[in-house]
C-alpha cells in the first residue's frame, strides 16, 4: 500500500482527503501540514522513509514558491501530485518543470483525486484534461535536449519494457530511471510536445530518432 503525504494549508481539504484515503483503502496518510517544510522536518525528525506519492497544493502560504517546494519533494524521494484549482497555467508548467508528476483539480471528484494518487504510486505519468490545458497554447519553452542517459531510459522504456527491467538492464536504481522518465516527460512538455502516457514516449522517441519508426529499438 503507498504511503500518503499531504501538503495544503486549508486543514479543511486534508482532513477531506485523509478520509478519502482511509475509506478508500487507497493509502496510508503518514504525514498531514501545511508546509514542505514541516514535512522534511518530520522526516528529519522521525527517520521515516519518504512517502510515495506527496498531494501538494500549487500555492502555499508561507511564501515558498512552486519550483521550491516541487524540487525539494522530488530531491527527496517523493512523487508529486498538484491538487490545485489550475487557474493559473504558467504556475502548474513550473510545477511540472520542477518534476511534479501531474495535477489534479480541487473541482475534481474524489474518485479522481483518488485515481491521480493511484495511478503516480504506480509510477506513471497522470493523463488528463489538467495536464493538457497546463501546456496547450504556450511554446514559450526551450528546446528539449535530452542527455544520453535519459535517451537510453527511454529507448528501452518505450519499447516496452517496464522501468524496473530498464533499471537492471542499465546497471542503475529503479529510482534513478523513474527520475530520468519523469525529466523526458518534463522536456517533452517545455517544447509542446507533452507525452503523458508511454504510448506518447513512444511516439516521441519514434519522432526522433530514438526508436526506429516501426517501434524497434534503434542503434545508439
């Protein structure tokens, strides 16, 4: 069962969530507050290993920016999942150029909260219409250059493989190739071209270059 961290400063919506959580069978909440910063205090404090997927609200109010506290989970350990009401699109690309792993709205049901927090613990990418409307319309972004590394990840990735496959066939850790996907799928949305799914990763490794145009591997 994934380990559960929410961060907001409206108590309101952690308690509603927590709940969601423990009648769902969905996770077990190990940390609730109103900071990242209370939060790696915590986890400074008790030894506890970093929670699996972290719910972090896109504002909060102690002054931190988005960039701040989405790197600082990420540097962590922890998966991130903006819950905001995602009216602010510039905020919600910096969220996902941070490394968050997507964003759900505070307008969404429960059940979709719920999923979000589900499908990022399993380690994929979230596919939906918040993510779609955070790139859509802005290429104000530089252009994608991905290192070798991050080229090797995702030939094998996209090809099929699953990523603790692509890990041992490297010679890395699991966690180093979850980062690595998670900063191709970063790339990919600052050029416009966001690949949420692996069907899309595919796509876009076959667009360039990395994976020959019929899905096979290709050299280098």
């Amino acid at each position: 069962m994934s380990r559960v961290a929410l961060i907001d400063d409206h108590e309101s919506v952690r308690l509603g969530l927590e709940l969601a959580c423990e009648r769902a069978d969905e996770g077990t909440v190990v940390f609730s507050g109103s900071t990242v910063g209370s939060y790696l205090d915590w986890r400074a404090a008790t030894g506890a290993t970093p929670a699996d997927v972290v719910v972090l609200d896109l504002t909060l109010g102690d002054g931190t920016t988005v960039t701040e506290n989405v790197t600082a989970l990420v540097a962590d350990g922890a998966s991130v999942v903006i819950h905001s009401v995602a009216d602010r699109p510039a905020a919600v690309r910096e969220a996902l150029a941070a490394g968050a792993a997507g964003i759900v709205s505070k307008s969404s049901s429960l059940d979709d909260v719920l999923h979000a927090i589900r499908t990022v613990a399993s380690g994929e990418a979230l596919n939906n219409v918040e993510w779609a409307s955070a790139v859509e319309g802005d290429r104000e972004f530089a252009d994608a250059q991905l290192s070798v590394r991050e080229r090797d990840v995702l030939r094998l990735y996209a090809t099929g493989l699953p990523l603790k496959a692509v890990a041992e066939r490297l010679g890395v850790a699991y966690s180093t190739a979850k980062e690595n996907i998670t900063r191709v799928r970063v790339k990919y949305v600052e050029v416009g071209r966001p690949a949420p799914t692996k069907v899309d990763l595919l796509r876009r490794a076959m667009e360039d270059g990395i994976v020959a145009s019929d899905g096979a591997v290709s050299a280098g």
